[in-house]
C-alpha cells in the first residue's frame, strides 16, 4: 500500500519495440530511466548512461536494473544493416548473440543484447530483472511498432 508514502519524483517513458528501462539506487535517493532501442544501443547509451550515474552517484554498483516488455527474440534487422550498425557493437564488446540468416535478413533477441551489453558495460547480472513479455510475440497484449501498431507501453518510475 503506498498511497500514504509522500512522492517526490516521477518518470515516464513510452516504447513500442525499444527497451524501457529503470535504473533505481537500493534507497530510492535516485532513479533514472532510458529508452533503448538499437539505434541508441549501438550509439553508446548504456555507457554514457553509467558515465552519468557515476558523476551523480559514485557507488553504481548500487543500483538495480529493471527492463520492461519489449523486442525479444524474433528482431529482424536486413542482413546489410546488420553488418554495418549492430556487428561492429557486439564485436567491440565481444558480445555473442544466437543468430538466424537468411539471404536478406538476420533475427537475434534483441532483449538478450541489451542484457549483455549491460553486463559488458558495468552491471552485474544479479542486479538485471527483466520481463519475458515480447512485443513482437504477444501483439493482442502489447504494443509493437514493428508490426505496424500505432499504441505504446507506458512504463513509470517514482519514488
């Protein structure tokens, strides 16, 4: 029951496909949220994300990772994109993903990249919780820009 507990502070975010997720200290003296989607991933958000919590925060190690529904397994990414944006990411963080190719298209999970990337970047898996709901999978329940839906997810964060 939190309605007797006073809020100070309140994030919001809306996705389809990208990943949302929550970044909380244990205490609840700071939270942070950021959309991930694969444009931002392979731009470096999870670093420059860490960068800032460390300036704010010195302590990260002291916060929990929270990543909401999302893209999972079954992203598609055209075979040619794919090499030029998403394999110089995961090669740089020597990052392996379970991919499918065909001739014009590759499938990964991409929940599984943002996972890795995390970990690769500073958290420690014991501190990631991530929902297995997939936006590409359960599209009668949640939204997918892929799939042409024009709905988003709202995740909100407060204290």
């Amino acid at each position: 029951d939190t309605k007797n507990i006073p809020h100070k502070s309140a994030l919001l975010l809306r996705t389809a496909d990208c990943a949302p997720v929550t970044f909380a200290r244990r205490d609840w003296n700071m939270f942070w949220i950021v959309h991930i989607g694969w444009k931002w991933l392979v731009s470096w958000i999870i670093k420059n994300t860490r960068l800032k919590l460390e300036k704010l925060w010195q302590d990260i190690n002291n916060f929990d990772i929270w990543i909401w529904p999302m893209a999972g397994e079954g992203f598609e990414f055209w075979r040619e994109d794919f090499k030029q944006q998403i394999l110089p990411f995961i090669s740089k963080y020597n990052i392996h993903l379970n991919i499918i190719e065909t001739n014009t298209k590759i499938t990964f999970n991409l929940r599984e990249l943002v996972i890795k990337a995390l970990i690769s970047d500073w958290f420690k898996q014991e501190n990631i919780f991530y929902s297995d709901k997939n936006t590409l999978s359960e599209k009668e329940n949640l939204p997918s820009w892929r799939k042409g839906d024009k709905r988003r997810i709202t995740t909100l964060i407060y204290n």
